[in-house]
C-alpha cells in the first residue's frame, strides 16, 4: 500500500516536472497564442499576458490550460467563434472575448465546449457575443465567476448568454448575465448545479430550463428580465432560495412552470413581478418558505394543474394574490399567511380560526373578461369582493387555506 | 367675484364642519402614515378614502351651502352685480375652502413623514391633485342641481343619487357591460367608458402613477398604448379638466336663465 502512495507521488512529480507554461506577449518569443496552443501538450499552460490578440477562431484540441494575466483580450474581428475547446480537461480562465461574429444562421458563440468532460471555464469577460458560453454535449464542467454582457434587442435575432445542450453535471455558479435572449439556457441538461448567478435586464427568460431534469438551482438573482426563469417540460427541479424580483411588463412571470413534474421550490423571494409564479400543466410540485410580495398577481394557475402543494409560504400586498381558472383540482394551501386575510385568533394558537379563501371574485371576474382590469381597486369592486367572501358562489369553494398563520413565517 | 368668493371663504373657514373635515384627514393620513412607511401603500389606502369621501363631501357641502345661503343670495341679487360672478363666487368659496381642508388636512402628516425628499413625492401630489379636483367637480355639480331644484329635499335627493351613480353605480354598470359583450374586444370601450366618470379618471390617474400600469398592459395592445405612454396620462388629465369646466358652465347657464 505504502509502495503505490509512493509510486503514485513520483509520478505525480514526474508530471509536474513535465508540465510546463508557455508564455505569450508582444515582447515574447512567441507572440501568437495560436502558435503557443500548437505548441503546447497535454498538461501544459498557455499563459497569455495582457494585450489584444486578433487571431480569429482558435481550436484547443488537448489536456491544456488557457490562463490570461490582466486580461488579455480575444478579438474575433466579427467573423467567427473565438475559442473552440474540443478535450477534455481543459481550463479557461482570466480572458476576455471580444467581436466574436454573428450569423441568423449558425449559433456562432465566443466560447464553445464541444464534446468535453472535466472542462473549466472561469473568471472571463464577454462582451456582445451572439452565443457567449456554448456547451454542447459535455459532462462534469464548471462555468464560474465569468461576466457575459450583451447588447440585444429583438428576441429573434439574439443569443443566450450561456447555452447548454445535452450536458450533465454542469456546475453554473456566480456569473453575472445581462443583455442578452437567456440568461441561461439548458436543454437536454441533468444533474447540473446552477447557484449564485445574477441575470438581469435579458430579453426572454434569466434562466430557461427545457427537457432538463435532476437539477437545482439556488441563491440566484433574476430581475427585470423578460421572465424571471421558466422550467419547461422538466422533471425533478429544486428551487431554492433565488429572487425574482421586478419581472415586470405587459407578459412577465417571475417564475413560469409548464409541464414540469415533482419539484421543489423553497425559500425564494419574488417581489414586484407581474405575475409571481404562473402555472400551466404543473404536477406534484411542493411550495414552502416562499415570500410572495407586491406582485400583480402572486399565482396564476391554469389548466391541468394537480398536486400543488402551498404551505408556510408569505403571500403579503399583492394585488391579487391567487387567479385560479378551473374548479376541479387537488391542490392544496395549508398554513399560509395571507397579508389580506381578515380573520381572528380566539384560541390564540396563531392561526386563524375562519378559513381563507385566496381567490377574489374580481379575480374570477377578470378571468372573464380581462378588460375588466380598468375597475381594479374600485369602491364597487371592493364591495363584490366583501360580499363574495361571506358568501361564496362564483369563486371555488375548494380553494382554501384552513389555518391561514396569522403572524409572517418569513 | 373676487369679493363674494372671499366672503364665501372666510364664512366657511369658520364653519366647524370645515375643521371637523380637516380633522379628519389629519388624524385618518398621520395614522396611516405612522401605521405604514411606505408611501405607495399609504397612497393607495388614502386613494380607496378620498374618491368616495372627498365627492361625497364636496356634494353635502354644495347643495347644503346653496340652501342655506339662499337669503344672502337674493339680497346680492337686488345689489348691480353680474348673476354669474355670485354664483361662481359662491361655487368656488365652497370648492376652495374644502379643497384647503384636503390640502392641510394631507398635506400637515406627509410634510412631517418629509415627502419632499422621499421617493413617492410623484404619487402624493397626484392623490392631491385628484382630491382637489374632485371636490371641485363634485361641489359644482352638486351646487347646479341646488340652482335647479327649489324643493330642497328634492335637491339633497338628487345630489346624493349623482354621487351614489358616480361612486358605485357607475362601476357596476361597466362591469356589466364588460361581462355581457365579451366576446367582442372591449379595451377602448372600457377605457371610454372610463372618461365620462371623474371617479373612475382619479383612480386611474393615481394607479397609472403607482405602476400598476403593468398590469394593466398586461391585458392587450390598447391598454399598453394607452397606459404605457404619457398619452394616457395626458388624456386621462384633460378628461378631468373638461369635467371641470362642465359644472361652471352649467352654474353659468342655470343662473342667467332662473328666475328668483
């Protein structure tokens, strides 16, 4: 046993000793960074010193590591990809990408993963890419710490900022995203780790789930994105403490769910969204510890919708806080605390002893007729909503918190 | 006009109603305000209050004020004044003196709680501005139906069933009409609809400040253009203005025609 450890260490130190870093700058011997990768074998470092290099597409096709000193800049000079990473084990870190080329007809990115486990992208800049992050088919990466801005404008002809597509095990974590059609994409992405991030001022979603499932993401900052994050035909997705706040616009969710199957979301904060949480087709979901909070409408459920389960979440001023559109379903709210809830506590066992019916007549009238929308907060409203709540008719009478908190949980 | 307005004035700043009214508003806005920092949600809680109260206020105050005056009035009558400026004189004291109570009476918490230099100084003045209209609206209105009603209890009757339509009736009538033709696209209709009350103007003017105009626009294209533009800030204001004028054009029209 003690032998192998020993073997193990002198080859460990024999491969150190053959590792070796290539330098790259203006003033070097070399001073292309083409040139160095070529040079370069399994093992080595590319170290690149400050300066812009315009090389257009560079293709890293063995074990290396890419390390930028000061930033370094890439230019792509408009054309093409700017680094195409095709191995495994490679590390990216400390550059920046700049002028990589756009195409409505290729999904040109400055930075592309193909085909790579054990990869590490961290700490770069990119500035107004089409596709910043392109991972495709690859496992076991980690995309970290980088800066992704963009400058887009229309939803059709714009990219995300980090993009995955059949990849597993993918850790995204504290990237900051801005300016472009998604945060994050994933498609065809599985047991991957998204923490930390802050997505903000993107055109469609901060960060867009499709066919992806066993994953997490948590601690997340999505704001004034088109929609917070939507999770679309997805199974098995944790939720955890992210913020979706200020989704706001005529068609903006906070957080969208279609198809999407036994999830967990816990402890976020959506605050002053258009809609907080909008379902469609969502199954076997548990909500707990969320704070809903001026939002427009908190939850929005539509059709197909089972097993929902609400409990100890915060629903405080929003305007409306529950839209529900069909009278048959098995979700339930339990332990709640609703700001609007106007109950009492005789048995003081904090929680209230009437039970709470979260969907308002208005809110059932606006599903009729949408337009109805210029009476909000309306003496005449007001008055229907009283009167709908001591005796219910229109509204679903299964709808119901049975022990509303009457203290915040949050 | 200038003289009898003054006079109207001073007469009703004594009046204890006007302080009672006042006081109102004082204690109800610092309450609010000590209960709730935040100036938003303290808007829209005073907002739900000063469109009903502030026309009911204005309506009581105006077909009162009228009925009681009415000896002084057919003393001015016999004196060489011009019918209008009495009664305009008349009509803008009573507007004036409760448009003051409102403005000191919200205005005293708010300059203490220091809006000037927090951030919903925007909504404060627009909730102010509403009330003010308001009271200006509603007290003419009602003061036209006082010059056309001698019967007093007829008037009072009257003035009350104007503010009742403006305030409930008004709302539900729309409501219905929304609901019963909705298969066809309403939004322009809903939002024209919405012109022809000044209770319903107020209320969107306060909420388009409050950016619940969002929400709104969520429902389709004619409420973004409308509510997420200044057009509808602009022609929700010019609505109100012309609803303004209607009340002193009618007063002006009633008092040259009546014979005292």
């Amino acid at each position: 046993m003690k032998r192998r450890t020993l073997c193990f260490l002198l080859l460990c130190w024999v491969m150190a000793l053959q590792a070796k870093i290539i330098v790259v700058c203006a003033s070097c011997p070399i001073q292309s960074v083409k040139q160095a990768i070529e040079q370069a074998q399994d093992g080595d470092v590319v170290r690149i010193e400050s300066g812009v290099y315009r090389e257009g597409l560079l293709l890293v096709d063995k074990k290396i590591s890419i390390s930028g000193h000061n930033f370094p800049v890439l230019d792509g000079g408009g054309k093409d990809e700017i680094l195409i990473i095709h191995a495994d084990s490679v590390l990216v870190e400390g550059l920046e990408f700049r002028n990589a080329g756009r195409s409505n007809l290729k999904d040109l990115a400055a930075l592309r993963i193909r085909r790579s486990r054990h990869f590490c992208i961290r700490n770069n800049r990119i500035f107004d890419a089409y596709f910043g992050i392109y991972v495709e088919r690859s496992a076991q990466g980690c995309i970290s710490d980088n800066q992704v801005l963009g400058k887009s404008e229309k939803e059709a002809t714009s990219g995300n900022a980090i993009h995955a597509w059949y990849a597993d095990s993918l850790e995204i974590v504290n990237n900051y995203l801005s300016g472009y059609r998604d945060g994050i994409y994933l498609e065809f992405v599985n047991h991957s780790q998204v923490a930390d991030n802050l997505s903000e001022g993107n055109l469609r979603y901060g960060l867009h789930f499709m066919f992806s499932n066993d994953d997490e993401y948590g601690c997340n900052t999505f704001r004034d994105n088109g929609a917070g994050v939507a999770v679309m035909f997805s199974k098995r997705i944790f939720m955890f403490d992210n913020l979706f706040d200020h989704n706001w616009g005529t068609a903006a969710y906070g957080l969208l769910l279609k198809e999407i199957y036994d999830a967990h979301i816990a402890g976020n904060r959506f605050t002053q969204n258009t809609i907080g949480i909008f379902l469609e087709g969502a199954t076997r979901i548990e909500y707990r510890h969320n704070l809903f909070k001026n939002n427009g409408w908190a939850i929005q459920m539509t059709g197909g919708c089972l097993d929902n389960h609400f409990s100890a979440n915060d629903f405080e001023t929003n305007t409306l806080d529950m839209v529900v559109n069909s009278r048959v379903n098995n979700n339930t709210f339990n332990g709640n605390y609703w700001s609007e809830y106007a109950g009492y506590d005789l048995d003081r066992d904090g929680t209230g002893d009437v039970p709470h019916r979260p969907v308002k007549l208005f809110s059932y009238i606006l599903n009729q007729s949408p337009e109805s929308i210029v009476l909000l907060r309306s003496f005449f409203i007001d008055l229907l909503n009283y009167s709908e709540k001591i005796s219910p008719v229109f509204t679903p009478q299964e709808v119901s918190d049975q022990s509303p908190l009457m203290q915040s949980v949050l | 006009m200038l003289k009898i307005l003054k006079y109207t004035l001073f007469d009703l700043l004594r009046s204890r109603w006007s302080y009672l009214y006042f006081a109102f508003y004082l204690v109800f806005t610092a309450a609010l305000l000590f209960l709730s920092g935040d100036v938003s949600k303290v808007v829209v809680s005073l907002m739900n209050v000063i469109l009903i109260l502030s026309p009911l206020i204005a309506t009581m105050f105006g077909v009162m004020y009228y009925y009681n005056s009415r000896d002084f009035i057919e003393l001015l009558l016999a004196q060489p004044l011009r019918r209008t400026h009495i009664f305009w004189g008349q009509y803008l004291g009573v507007a004036l003196s409760l448009s003051v109570s409102l403005l000191l009476g919200i205005g005293i918490p708010f300059t203490f709680y220091g809006i000037f230099h927090a951030a919903g100084l925007g909504h404060f003045l627009t909730l102010l501005m509403d009330g003010i209209i308001l009271s200006f609206i509603f007290s003419g209105i009602a003061f036209l139906i006082a010059l056309r009603h001698e019967n007093k209890i007829k008037g009072f009757g009257l003035a009350i069933l104007m503010w009742l339509f403006f305030a409930v009736i008004y709302d539900g009538l729309v409501l219905m009409l929304l609901i019963w033709f909705r298969d066809y696209p309403l939004e322009a209709t809903s939002l024209g609809l919405a012109l022809f009350n000044p209770i319903d103007l107020s209320r969107i003017l306060i909420l388009l400040q409050l950016d619940i105009s969002a929400l709104m626009g969520y429902t389709g294209a004619v409420f973004q253009k409308f509510l997420g533009s200044q057009m509808g800030m602009l022609l929700s204001f010019g609505a109100l203005l012309l609803w303004l004028l209607f009340p002193a054009w009618g007063i002006r029209q009633s008092a040259l025609a009546k014979d005292f």
